[in-house]
C-alpha cells in the first residue's frame, strides 16, 4: 500500500517545506481555537485578576488568592458534594446496569423484547424533558413517599437509571462465549457467583467504557441538581459556579479557579483512560 | 435476590443435579432475569417512565397543588400552540438546533479530514482539541461569558480589535446574542464530532483509495466519490444526536443568557423551566415539553426512515 492511502486527504504525501509549514500552521490554529481558551481559564485562575473583564492568557503575578476565596465561599463542599454524587451515582448505575445486562444478554424470558426496547427507547427521550415530572416525583416517591429534595441522594438515586450503560454492556455480554459459564455451571456456581466472577472479569473493556461515560456525564449533570437543591447546602460544583459569578464581591479569577476545580476531574478521568473513551464513542455512535 | 441464587461453593454434586433438575432447564428458573432485571426496572420506572405518563396526564390538566388537578383537555397546547412566547421559543430552538448541528459537523469533518494520522503529534493535537467535549457545560459557559465581554478591552473583542472590528456586545446583545450561543455550542460539539467522523474514516475501505490512487484521481475526487460516501451512516447518527441535543438545549442558554437579553435566545427548554418552576404553571409546562418530545420523536423517525429507503 502506498503512503498516499493511508488518509483521505493523504496529507503525509507532500513533504515539501510549504506543506510542513501549512500543517503547523493549521495545526497551531487548532490548539489555538479549542485549547487555548481552556488554558486562559488556567492562567486566570492562578493569576490575581484585578480588571473584571478580562482573563490573563499570559501569567503575569502568580497567586493561590483565587483559591483562597473561592473555598472562603464554599467551594470545597460543593466539591465534596460533587465527588460525593458521582462516587455513590456511578456505583449505583454500574451495578444497576451490568445486572440488568447479565438477565438481558444471557437469558431469554417472556417479556424480554419489550424490556429491552422499552430501556433503549428512554436513550431518545431527553432527561430535560421530565424535569418537571421528575421534581415532582422527587418531592414525593410513587408508593414510598419520600422526599428526596435537598438531598444529595436526589441527584443520585435517578442518576442511576442511564440505557447508554445498559446498552453497551448488554452488547459486550452477548459475545462472552458460553463455554465459560457452562462449566462453572456444571462445577455448581450459582447465578450471582457466574455473574460476578465469570462475566464481569471478561466485561473489563465495557466496565472501562460505561464508567468513563458515566462519570463523565454525572459530572456534567446540571438540571437535576438544579431542582433537587433546596438551598445551596446541597449545591454540586458546577452549579455553584453561577452563585459564584453573580457574587458581586467576587472577581472572575475567582470563578475560574472554582471552574478549574469543576473541570479537573472529568479532564483527568478522560486522559487516563482516553482509549476506552474514543473506543466508546465510536462503537457507542456508529452502531445506531 | 441473593438469597434465591448464591448456592455454597461446593454443595454435593449428587444434590445440585436435584436441585436443578427441579427447576427444570438449563436456563435456571424463570425468577432469575427478573431479578437482574428488578433494580433497573425499579429505577427506570420511577424516574423515566412515571415522569413521561406524568407529564402526558399533566399536559391535559389544571395542575392546582391542594385543591386538585382539574382536567381541561386540550387547553394548555392551544395555549402553548397560540402564544408568541413558545412560538418564538420554538423558533430560537430549531433555529439554535439546525445552525450548531450544522456547523459542528462541518468544522468536525474539516478537523477529522485535517487531523487523521497516525503520528504522535497528531493525537496529542487531537487529545487537545477534544478537551472541550470533557469540560462540564456549566464551566464553559462561565469561561465563555468572560470571553465574550462586551467591551473593547474583553477578550474575544480585543482579537477583533486586531482586525479593525468590534467592539461586539455579544451575548449582551439581541443582535448577536443567538450567534454567540450557537458559536459556544459548535466550539463543544465540532470535537465530538471530529472523534466520530475520525473513527468513521478508519472504516472507509482503504482498498478504494488504492483503487483511486492508481485510477489517477484527484485528492478532491477522491474525497468527493470515495471518502463522503463511505461516511454515509456516520453523517445520519451525528445529525441524530446533535439534533436531539440541539432541541433540549438548556445548560448552555440558561448560563449564558437565560433567555435575554429581550428574549433574544429564549429557546423551548428555558421557558419551560420558567413556566414551571418559577411561575408554577406546570400543566401549560408539560404541554410544551410533550410537544417538544414529540418533535424529538419525529425527527428521530423522519431519519431513520430515510436511511433505510436509502439502503434499499
């Protein structure tokens, strides 16, 4: 195969000195337009921003005050909520839907069709359609009659229910052969013990990709603990980055250094483990 | 559950064949799906099942906390259906939805067709420019309201200032506010669409290329007859999802604008959320969100038929 095949643009054939330098130059735009914003909001956060409408792109009087007053107004229990819902939120989705999974991929029962599409269906409704209903249902359970507003477990309890999970270790686990299973079976293991210690270790590729996503996205959440707040005591991060900015005595170095917070983890999440991200992207998107 | 299923490590071989026996099959009783399937089920019930039949009944109905719901038909859609504010909502959200679906998928192909390669520098560059999909949207908005300063000396109008435009008021301006929505939700969506159009160009038979390649063909040719069409379905699942995303578009416009200035950028979501949580209006609410979704629906359907007539 020649070189030239191996894009769409076959970009690699020219090695002329025009050529390299027009790919550093769009190159350089690129990081530009979608990294340099990012990395403006990591200079003001470490910079003692004294004119309000503007952010440092060069670092000028390096400082940790943004820090300072940002936890000066709570910004470490809207961090520590935030963790707090996405430790329990992520527990409680991974193991709701990899058990689903097992029953979905490796039974057949009356019923199951309609489960199944039921479940996916729910991947076409936006969540931001039943937020009304939902703060509803949240204010008072069906039959339980409890209230979860201004509760943390509010934004976690509904985090739990999420198809995209479902959906993709369902896919994983129909493929696991059924040798495997068939011998623990004969050597006496029962469902739970077959679920955990045969499948689950075979599913270590799909366990990767639904927890990134769904880290990811419970981090992101910003209308559900928007209706489940009572006050600000139950504020996650990325919702207490608006009180934050409307805080007149607050400069935007401030909130940059709070938005850093908010965005540190869900960054680092994904450069660790970027593989099965795109990989969950890509199979994810492309089998619609 | 676990009282059902979890049997001792080693029970008598002798005994389990009963055991299994009496429950007949291979495929252990038919309990065992269901109770995999109970807490999702449970879950799903409660918190997106029950709210949709909710916000269905609701639609139709006076919704009076302690005095009781009153049923008045189709009352709230005509209301929702005649009043200018959804209309023009409706229009700010189609309008939102088609300018930042198309423009992310553009500026993602472009970006996709530029940064294919297998070169470390490369995937670093690609690594960076994706940073954006992973930034929670409440942290972009706040990063771009600072960008968008409307004075000469804010960040994104001293670079126009460079080339002799400006100062623009941005989203503090009715004129340009939806534009400076629209462009803050392409800059987020064109790198998610750059991995999906990139992961679909490592698809495309490369077979093609070769044939291409010793046809003769042009670069652009190539491009125009081999690459896009092999990127047929990847065009239709992108253009799925960022139309939904497009359609419930909130976090964004209700940190950047909320709706302002003069309603400007007053899209479908936003007003909901005022109808029903600030003024209490939830039948009139959920009229409007069941209208929403089954534009969603419609949508949804509308691509899928095509795409199969297409194969056909």
């Amino acid at each position: 195969m020649s070189a030239a095949s191996e894009t769409a643009l076959g970009l690699k054939e020219s090695r002329s000195p025009q050529a390299r330098l027009l790919r550093a130059v769009v190159h350089a735009i690129v990081l530009v337009v979608f990294a340099g914003p990012l990395l403006a909001l990591l200079v003001s956060a470490f910079n003692h921003v004294s004119d309000p409408t503007q952010l440092s792109v060069v670092p000028s009087s390096p400082t940790l005050d943004n820090f300072a007053v940002a936890v000066d107004h709570g910004v470490l229990k809207y961090l520590l909520n935030s963790f707090f819902v996405v430790g329990f939120g992520l527990l409680l989705q991974v193991v709701v839907s990899t058990l689903a999974s097992y029953a979905l991929a490796r039974k057949r029962f009356p019923f199951m069709t309609i489960v199944f599409v039921a479940i996916l269906a729910t991947l076409m409704l936006p969540e931001e359609i039943l937020a009304i209903p939902l703060s509803l249902i949240l204010s008072d359970l069906p039959v339980l009659h409890i209230n979860l507003i201004g509760t943390l477990a509010g934004i976690i309890v509904p985090v739990g229910a999420w198809a995209f999970s479902i959906l993709v270790m369902t896919e994983f686990m129909r493929d696991v052969p059924r040798e495997l299973e068939e011998a623990a079976r004969i050597d006496g293991a029962g469902e739970l013990r077959i679920f955990a210690q045969i499948i689950l270790p075979m599913c270590r590729p799909a366990l990767g990709v639904i927890g990134v996503f769904g880290f990811t996205m419970i981090w992101d959440q910003y209308l559900l603990p928007m209706l489940v707040a009572g006050d600000s005591s139950t504020y996650t991060l990325p919702l207490a980055l608006r009180t934050l900015r409307i805080d007149p005595m607050v400069t935007p170095g401030v909130v940059m250094a709070a938005s850093l917070l908010a965005l540190l983890p869900s960054v680092i999440v994904f450069l660790f483990f970027q593989r099965s991200f795109v990989h969950g992207l890509s199979s994810g998107a492309l089998k619609g | 559950m676990t009282a059902v299923e979890v049997e001792p490590a080693a029970p008598a071989r002798q005994e389990r064949v009963n055991r299994r026996g009496g429950r007949g099959g291979r495929s252990g009783s038919w309990v065992v799906p269901w109770l995999f399937l109970a807490p999702a089920l449970i879950l799903f019930l409660y918190f997106k099942f029950i709210p949709m039949g909710n916000a269905l009944v609701m639609s139709f109905q006076n919704v009076q906390p302690f005095l009781g719901n009153q049923w008045v038909g189709q009352d709230n859609y005509v209301k929702v259906v005649t009043s200018d504010g959804f209309q023009q909502a409706a229009w700010h959200t189609v309008l939102l939805a088609v300018c930042q679906t198309a423009g992310s998928m553009v500026l993602g192909l472009v970006l996709a067709l530029l940064m294919e390669g297998r070169s470390r520098g490369l995937s670093f560059i690609r690594s960076a420019a994706f940073l954006p999909v992973v930034v929670p949207m409440a942290v972009i908005a706040e990063l771009w309201r600072i960008m968008y300063h409307p004075t000469g000396d804010g960040m994104l109008n001293s670079l126009l200032g460079l080339v002799g435009l400006g100062p623009s008021g941005f989203i503090n301006d009715p004129h340009t506010s939806m534009a400076s929505v629209i462009v803050t939700g392409i800059w987020r969506g064109a790198p998610y669409d750059m991995m999906i159009f990139l992961a679909g160009l490592a698809g495309v038979n490369r077979d093609l290329y070769e044939a291409a390649f010793v046809d003769g063909a042009s670069r652009w040719r190539r491009l125009l007859h081999v690459t896009l069409p092999g990127l047929r379905s990847v065009f239709s699942i992108l253009f799925i999802l960022a139309a939904i995303r497009g359609l419930r578009v909130f976090t964004e416009v209700y940190l950047l604008t909320n709706g302002g200035p003069n309603g400007s950028t007053e899209v479908v979501m936003t007003l909901i959320t005022k109808l029903g949580l600030e003024q209490n209006r939830l039948g009139v609410a959920s009229a409007g969100a069941v209208l929403l979704f089954l534009a969603t629906l419609l949508l949804t359907v509308v691509v899928s038929v095509l795409r199969r007539r297409e194969r056909e």
